[in-house]
C-alpha cells in the first residue's frame, strides 16, 4: 500500500475526507474565478472594461449558483 492510499484510508476511517472536500471546493472555486478574470476581464483587447466586468460577475455568479445548488442536492452531478 503505498502513502497516497494510506492517507485516504485514515481520511475515510475518521472523517477527514469529508472536512477536506469543502476547502477543495473553495480553493478550486477561487482559481476558476481567478481564470475567469484574466480570460474575460484582461485578455480582451478592444472591449470596454465595464462591460467586461459585468460579463465576468455574470458568468461568477453562475458558477457559484451551481455550486450552491450542487452542494445542496438541488442539481445532480
């Protein structure tokens, strides 16, 4: 059994897993925002910075609705 294997077997004996999933949602859900950032806001030339922005919170505050949702079990995976 190697060491990745070994600490999941002591997260799931002890419930750790289930703490770990919802720091790793959000760490993942900042990245993607950071990603989303750069992508919309500061690699579109020639577009006006507001409208950008508003394109940016929109499809933000998409993300973080299905994930909202997803975590509630309002929506299946």
């Amino acid at each position: 059994m190697g060491l990745r294997e070994h600490l999941l077997e002591g997260a799931l004996e002890t419930g750790l897993l289930f703490l770990d999933v919802g720091i790793l949602r959000g760490r993942l859900i900042r990245q993607m925002e950071k990603a989303l950032w750069r992508s919309i806001v500061e690699h579109e030339k020639g577009a006006l910075r507001p409208a950008q922005e508003l394109k940016f919170y929109f499809v933000r505050n998409l993300l973080r609705t299905t994930d909202n949702h997803l975590r509630r079990g309002w929506l299946s995976r």
